[in-house]
C-alpha cells in the first residue's frame, strides 16, 4: 500500500534512515528537508539548494550529499540534523581549469 506524504512542490531523491525507519531526508526547493513518515511532519535540515542526492551512514548518524559549486560537484557530510558539515573532497583548481578548457 502507498500513501502520499506531504513535500515540496519539487520534492525528490528521498533517502531513508536506516536505524530509525519513520526518518526520510529528501532535496526540496530550498535545501534538505526532513521528513516523520508516521506523522507527515516535515522540517528543513539545511536552508541551500546546493545540497543534492542525501544518503544516510550504515549507522544512521550521518548524511553524505553532493554539494552544487559554481561549477562542479564536491562531497560533504554532516549531522541528521543540519549541523556538523565538513566537505570530504576539494578538486583541485589545475583539474578546474583543464575542464573550462577543454569546453
């Protein structure tokens, strides 16, 4: 049985946290947003649009996105929560640069 739950008008790439299994995190319009599966309850984690593609840890204690730069895509993580960000990958300005050449 499926049953809508509310969203953003543009509502996409949900992910579900695998230790707590009423906790959903999707992209909406302006950031990531959080998501009660059992109460319809929903609540924004970050307030950037560049946040994109969430997925929980094994242990559901963090989320991974692809973070939106000007003009290419970088890794970071942080807490169910919004807070705790740390990038994992910097690419590096000489691979920058070859890409806008190459175009």
């Amino acid at each position: 049985m499926y049953t809508d739950l509310p969203s953003d008008v543009l509502a996409y790439a949900p992910t579900l946290d695998p230790v707590n299994a009423w906790r959903a995190v999707y992209v909406g319009e302006q950031g990531l947003m959080g998501l009660d599966t059992t109460r319809g309850n929903t609540w924004p984690i970050t307030n950037d649009p560049s946040d994109r593609g969430p997925i929980f840890s094994a242990d559901g204690r963090r989320l991974a996105v692809t973070y939106r730069q000007t003009d290419h895509w970088e890794v970071h993580v942080l807490n169910p929560d919004g807070g705790g960000r740390a990038r994992l990958t910097e690419t590096p300005l000489t691979v920058l640069l070859d890409q806008q050449f190459k175009a």
